[in-house]
C-alpha cells in the first residue's frame, strides 16, 4: 500500500467510528508528507465526514 492510501484509509477509519478531534492530530504530519489534503478529504468524505 503506498503511502497516500495508507494515510488516507487511517483517516477514514477514524471517520467511520466517529474518533474525536483529537485523534486526527496522530496523522497530520504522515498526510503532509503524503502530500494529501484537506480537500481530497473532503472530495471524497463530505464536509460532514459522510461517505459519498
């Protein structure tokens, strides 16, 4: 798995069980090395955190 999904399957997992803010805080630095962002995050996950 590289490492663009890797970071992007921990976020939605957290997602799915609804983790709290703090939770996130453990992968902001992998997603900037990752170069993912907030709206790739939010293209595929709503504003919301919904799956589309």
């Amino acid at each position: 798995m590289d490492e663009r999904a890797l970071i992007l399957s921990r976020i939605a997992a957290l997602v799915a069980v609804d983790a709290p803010a703090v939770s996130y805080l453990a992968h902001v630095n992998p997603a900037v090395k990752a170069e993912f962002t907030a709206g790739e995050g939010e293209a595929r996950y709503g504003p919301e955190g919904g799956a589309r």
